[in-house]
C-alpha cells in the first residue's frame, strides 16, 4: 500500500521547487533496480505549479497533490495510459490512495471529504465520523483512520471507524494516546501513526488488528526530546516512519516488522532522510537530504539513489527530488524539475537482456593499425590493445570492460554509453590475452581470445673485454650474440669478431673496428661494433710560460708562477710538471724541464719568455730634524728616496723648512711615499713638536719688530701672561692677554700678520 500524508505535501513542495536542473549522475554499478523515466503531462494553465508528494496504486494510476501561483491546493490524478491530468475538484487536497484506486481527499470547493474511483471517474462525498480522516483501506467494509475528539475531551486521539458511518460509537480508538493521529491502514486492518508516550516528545505507533492493542515502535527512553512518526504500512504489517532529534543530530527514516523491530534506514553521506511509501514486497521509496529520490530494497538499508538508476528516457535537463509511491509491480511515482518546472515521473522497470559488444584491435603509440611481420611478431615502439565497447540499442548501458592477460584479470567501469579506449599497454614476448564487456544489466558478452608475440629490442651481443688503456698495433675480440623474445634470425651469428686497423705515426683515442650486423626474427637490427679503443704511436708537445704579466716595464715585484703544459693526443703524457715558482731577484730568469708520455716518447722546454723580479720597495729617508722646535726657530728637513734594482719611477719626497712659528703648536707630523719600476712602494714620516713660551715668543716679536728696547714691554707682558697661566687664573691671564694685544696693535713696525701671529701665541702661552 503506497501513503500520501498531508502534513508532508508542504515539505515536497519546498524541496521540489529547489532542485534546479540537474543532470543524472552516472551509473557505475552493475546491479538492478534500473527504470525507464517517463514525465508526467501537466494540464494546461498550470506553469509555475509546484507538484507534491506522490502515490501510486496496483493498476498504476497516479495521484499528487500541487500548488498553484497563488498558493492554492490541487488535487491531480493520472489515470493509467491516460495523455493527461485529471483534477477531480477545483480545489483540494488529497489524503490517501488505496491500492484497488479509491482516492480520498478534501474538497475545499464545499468543504467535504471525497472519494473518487479512478477507474470510472465517479466522485461522491464521503462520509465518516471521524473528524479527520487521513487513510483508508480496501477491504469491505471500508475502514477510514484519522482522529477524533473522545468523549469530555477537546485534545484529539487517533480512531478508526467504517466509511459511511455517522455513529460514533463505531469509532474505534487505537490506544496512541491523546493528541495522537493515525497516518495509514492495511486491508487486515493494522493501522500505523503517533502519539504521546512517555519516553520521547512523540512515538511511532501499530495498532495490532489481532490483538486490538497499540504497540510503541520506538524511540526508546535514551532521548527523551526525539520524536517518531509512522506514516506508512504495507499489508504485511511492516511500518515505515520518520525520525528527528532536537539533541544536535539526526535520527534517519525506519521500517519496523513484529518480527525483526526497529531498523533505520540508512541516509549515506547525508545527513537527513525520510521515507515516504512502502508496497508490499518491503520496498521502500523516500528521498535523502530532500534532494535526491531515493530506493531503499527489500532486505536492505542501503540507499539507492534514483537518478543513477534511469537507464531509458528521452528527457534532459531533469532531476528526481523525492519518492512517495511505489507499488508491488515496482512502479514509483516521482517528484522533481524538468527543465526548471516542478513535474511528476514515472519510474518504470526496465529489462534489458542482450549482451553488449566489444571490439578489440592491435595499434602503435600513434593509435595507427598496427600489423605483425611474416613470422607473426610485432616490434612498433609501443603497442596497445585498443578496445572499442558499445551496448545493443535500448540497452541499460555499459557497466565495466573485463581484461585478462596471461590469466591475471582486471575490470575496470566504462562509460555507460559506450567508449573508445586503450585496455592494455603490452611487454614483450608472448602475451595471452581475453576481455569482455559487461552492461549494467549484468549481460555477459563470450571473451574474445588472442595471443600477441611482440619483440621490439634489438638482439644484445658482447665481447671479450679489450685491454685497458692504450696498446700499439690492431686488435681482434672474439663475440657473442643473442636475442631474449623472438631469437637471432638466420643470417645472424651467434660468433663472430671484430678488428681494428690503424695506420703507423697515428693516434687515436677512439679507434673503430669493423661493423657486424645482427637481427632478430621480428626485424629488430643492430649494428655491433667496437669502439673507444686506444693506439698511439705519436710523442707529446710541451711549453711553458708565465701564469701572469709583468708590468709596463717589464717587471715583476713577486714570485712569478711557471706553468707548464702538456698534449699528447694518443696515450696521454705520463706526467706535466707542476706550476713553478721563480722567487729570486733579477733579470732575465727561466727554468727548463723535460716532459714524457705514457708510450715513453720526451721532450725538455724552457720557459718562455725570461722574468724580470724585483720584490724590494725603495727607501725613503729623512734628515736633519731636530725633533722639537720653539717659535723662534727655523725648521730644516731633507728628504730622500732610492732603489737598488729597478729604481725609483715616482717619489713624492719633498724637503720641509721654514720658520718654526708657521708649524702648528704640537706635533707636526709628514710623510712620503717612493715606487720602483716594479711597482714596489716604499714610505717614511717625520714628526717634530712646536712650541712657545714667553723667552720665545718675546725673541720672535723682537725678530719682527727689530729692535729690543721697543719690543721690551711685550716680554715683560709675556712673562705676565706665562705666570697668570702656572697660576691657573683664567680671569686674569685673559686680561693680560687684552693689554699684551693693546701693546703689540700700537707697534707700528708690525704688519697685520705679525700682529695675529703675536696675539694668538700669547693666547697659548
């Protein structure tokens, strides 16, 4: 028996005007259930109608519930084989479908429950003592499940009563409790729904027919805040429900039986699920995080996604987002988009019994044809089985390729509608190999069997090892050859030799011998051939020189490195001298060595061209200074610069004289610098100190003014200034140093000059 609840027609719709349009996935498996998809028409007038839940009965009609633009219910059915939809009433909204087609639903045009027989298009109002009727069976006489209020009580309680019957003491109540509802009924009259409970917020319920008594499907006490739901039952008695968990997790659908309890169902990767019909062999349809129909088979609670298992339809751009109608032929009746608009489908099984087609073909890397030789052996650079695999017309699709090489067999899925594709890459030698294709169905085709002899490497050959190193005269090896995969053809010795010959006063470090060629029975050749050997009949060539240049003069000023080099283009020289260094001083030097290659051939050398050295810097030298000076004195130093070897080029040696007061006070401090032709400096400083006291400064100023008696109070005031200064009395040598400048401005005899210098020696007495 397939369900249709009314409180789930909200939920279908929300989901059904989300899916967007999406493709259908890809099926990888090759394992039944498979379906033909078939869109169901929509009247005319409805675009932008969003369809509901589905249901489905034994002869395949199909019923669902819709919303228009403005958020009014309808009630639409297709007749089986009929072109298009029926719509019982303007307006409605359906309750249940029984399995023999009686549809229940409420007409909101008068506010009455109906039923409608598909089969002859009759509607009639129903009538029931039941305040609200959710379901109703087939048997006879016709029992009607819903709620209604008990006697002293405005809280409703689930009941069942005839269809007909205004006598509500026919009413019986199912024991879910208050504020309880049934959702479903079977003909034996098991009916399945929820109520209150003292474990969880709301429990699952089953009114047992036999035992006039409510059994609790579940939750148990372990989440006091879960909620159940039945919503369906098939005739076996088995219950499918919802589930949910306020505790931050998700409780998936179940089906129940007596026999085996409470099973969920499981949701896979998803979070959320729900189931939404149930038919009488246990299958069970619903959808998983409301986007996706969804199949759970008899037996198991593994999740079968609808969308992978369309196999035949002429529709595009569609997606099934939920199920809620199956019956025991297998037929489901959808929810989904078809091009962006919400649509009803059909979901029919489909059969599909002839085998599919595989066939295969021997190419190169390139993917050209590639065919073996004479002898039946292939020996292309790369080569490649290459499988082309298709499925009959109408059929299911391609499910996988199965290859078997050399006993060892693989399967891999190919493309459902069929491809092109490279199975095996082959090794050489002899490869046995069998494939076949398999459809979604599970049609087998017979293996194709084929032996493939390929060879692409050239016979190997060898030969006794030559001497090592360099040898004088022609030589013969005796070799061998031999081929791995398809053998030495028969114009190919497995001995033979090879020789050198070399012409007298030559040399060579890769000498040749003679060519043999060597096949394989697959056409692979190589040339076998010596080479790299060594003879040598010729001496070597040796030089010498300077590993630097001098100078523009000609002249070096450190130890020159001599270094040699040596060729021999045959047997190599035994031994080239290492670098020489020539340190001695002195012109015209070389050095002379005598060079041999590993034949025994020699040759002597100078080193060319002869070196000039001179490592000595030339001396610079003062003369003459008296190390200390007063003002009064005249300063005279010589200066000097020489070399013994190459001479000097440049010298900035200067002599130094003058009167000493035109030095500054302290140490005087000169130097100067000499360079040889070789570039050798050398450099020397000379230091002296100048200084004043109040005899020296006094002598100065009579040397400027020319005469003694004048220049008299300028010494007195000089001796003044020197005393105030051992005194350390700031205050008056300053003033004394005032009077001393008065005295020596009012000297006429002085210049300007004279008079500064004076001042600022008294300044530093």
């Amino acid at each position: 028996m397939t369900r249709y609840l009314a409180r789930g027609v909200a939920i279908c719709l929300l989901f059904a005007g989300f899916a967007g349009l999406l493709a259908p996935s890809a099926v990888n498996a090759a394992s039944g259930p498979f379906y033909a998809l078939t869109a169901l028409p929509m009247p005319s007038g409805t675009d932008g109608w969003i369809v509901g839940a589905t249901q489905i009965d034994d002869a395949g009609d199909i019923v669902a519930g819709a919303s228009d633009t403005g958020g009014f219910q309808h009630v639409l059915v297709w007749p089986h084989g009929g072109s298009a939809a029926v719509q019982p009433a303007a307006y409605g909204v359906p309750e249940d479908l029984t399995h023999d087609g009686v549809l229940l639903y409420w007409n909101n045009s008068d506010g009455h429950l109906h039923q409608y027989t598909i089969a002859t298009s009759s509607d009639s109002d129903a009538v029931s003592v039941l305040t609200g009727v959710r379901a109703m069976n087939a048997a006879g006489p016709r029992m009607t499940v819903g709620t209604y209020l008990p006697q002293n009580s405005q809280i409703p309680a689930a009941g069942e009563a005839p269809l007909g019957s205004n006598n509500s003491n026919q009413i019986t109540d199912l024991g879910f409790g208050i504020d309880s509802g049934a959702a479903d009924i079977n003909d034996a009259g098991d009916v399945a729904g929820f109520g209150s409970c003292a474990t969880a917020t709301q429990c699952a319920y089953l009114y047992d027919h036999t035992t006039h008594s409510a059994i609790v499907i579940g939750p148990d006490g372990s989440d006091e805040s879960a909620t159940m739901q039945a919503t369906g039952i098939n005739e076996s008695g088995e219950v499918i429900g919802q589930s949910s968990s306020n505790f931050g997790f998700n409780r998936p659908p179940f089906i129940y039986t007596k026999s085996g309890g409470l099973v969920f169902l499981s949701t896979g990767t998803a979070s959320t699920g729900a189931a939404g019909g149930i038919n009488n062999l246990g299958d069970v349809v619903g959808e998983i995080a409301e986007a996706n129909a969804t199949l759970w088979p008899s037996g198991s609670t593994d999740p079968i996604d609808l969308n992978t298992r369309v196999v035949q339809t002429d529709l595009t751009n569609w997606h099934l987002n939920g199920a809620a109608g199956i019956n025991d032929n297998g037929l489901i009746a959808a929810v989904g988009s078809l091009n962006g608009e919400s649509r009803v489908f059909l979901l029919a099984p489909a059969t599909d019994s002839v085998a599919p087609t595989s066939t295969g073909t021997i190419v190169d890397g390139s993917g050209a044809l590639a065919t073996p030789n004479g002898a039946g052996w292939y020996n292309d650079d790369t080569l490649k089985l290459h499988i082309q695999v298709a499925d009959n017309d109408g059929g299911f699709g391609l499910g996988s390729l199965t290859v078997s090489v050399n006993g060892d067999s693989s399967t891999r899925t190919v493309n459902r509608i069929g491809q092109s594709l490279d199975a095996l890459t082959f090794s050489e030698g002899t490869t046995s190999v069998s494939y076949y294709a398999t459809d979604l169905a599970g049609n087998q085709e017979t293996a194709h069997d084929l032996t493939v002899q390929y060879d692409k490497t050239a016979p190997t050959w060898s030969c006794d090892d030559p001497p090592s190193g360099w040898v004088r005269g022609d030589l013969t090896l005796s070799c061998h050859a031999s081929d791995t995969f398809s053998g030495l053809d028969a114009s190919s010795p497995a001995d033979f030799t090879l020789s050198t010959s070399l012409g007298p006063d030559a040399e060579s470090a890769n000498v040749a011998t003679n060519t043999q060629t060597l096949c394989d029975i697959a056409g692979n050749c190589v040339n076998a051939q010596l080479t790299g050997l060594m003879i040598d009949n010729k001496a070597p060539t040796v030089s010498g020189a300077p590993t630097s240049a001098p100078n523009g003069s000609n002249w070096y000023n450190t130890p020159v490195e001599i270094h040699w080099s040596c060729a021999d283009g045959g047997s190599g020289v035994a031994r080239c001298p290492d670098d020489q260094s020539i340190t001695t001083e002195g012109m015209n030097q070389a050095v002379t060595q005598t060079v041999s290659d590993n034949a025994g051939n020699s040759t002597t050398a100078t080193s060319s061209p002869a070196v000039n050295i001179d490592r000595t810097a030339p001396t610079v030298s003062y003369s003459g200074n008296q190390a200390s000076y007063q003002v009064d004195q005249i300063v005279t130093i010589h200066c000097s610069a020489s070399d013994n070897l190459s001479g000097v080029a440049s010298s900035s040696c200067t002599d130094i004289s003058g009167p000493a007061y035109t030095f500054a006070l302290g140490n005087n401090q000169f130097s100067a610098t000499a360079t040889d032709y070789a570039g050798n400096a050398g450099n020397n400083s000379v230091s002296f100190t100048v200084g004043v006291t109040s005899d020296s400064l006094c002598t100065l100023a009579k040397q400027f003014i020319g005469n003694s008696r004048t220049a008299h109070p300028l010494c007195v005031m000089a001796n003044n200034i020197q005393k105030a200064q051992s005194m350390h009395n700031n205050q008056l040598k300053a003033s004394l140093v005032d009077a001393f400048s008065v005295l020596v401005n009012a000297q006429r005899a002085l210049t300007n000059q004279e008079r500064a210098i004076l001042v600022q020696l008294a300044q530093s007495l």
